[in-house]
C-alpha cells in the first residue's frame, strides 16, 4: 500500500485539501492503484519542506540515489 502525505503549506491545510486529492487519484489512476492509496496529513507540518531537504542533502553526500 501506498501512503502519501501532502506536506507542508498543502498539509497545513489540514483536512480540508483531502477529498480534492482523493477525487484526483481516482480519476487519473487505475482503479487497482487508486485504492491502494491512502490519503493522510503529514505528521511534520511546517518542518517537512526543511528535512526533506536535509534527507536529500545527506543522500546526496553518501552517493544514495
């Protein structure tokens, strides 16, 4: 299964962004992809932008693609 989870600013909306997401999945997706995702809010908030940047700066620097 897939989890994405809008981040940041998108995530600071809260809620309210979901069934928006939801509706576009479904639409644009295979049906056996779609229901395989799942829609939540991010857990960071405002810092996700800040250590995704970090996450990528270090797999940077060990060579990690």
């Amino acid at each position: 299964m897939y989890v994405r989870r809008p981040v940041g600013e998108v995530s600071a909306a809260g809620t309210a962004l979901t069934p928006g997401i939801r509706e576009a999945i479904d639409r644009n997706s295979q049906r056996v992809i779609a229901d395989a995702v799942t829609i939540t809010t991010s857990a960071l908030k405002e810092r996700a932008e800040v250590l995704g940047a970090i996450a990528l700066a270090i797999q940077a620097s060990a060579g990690v693609s």
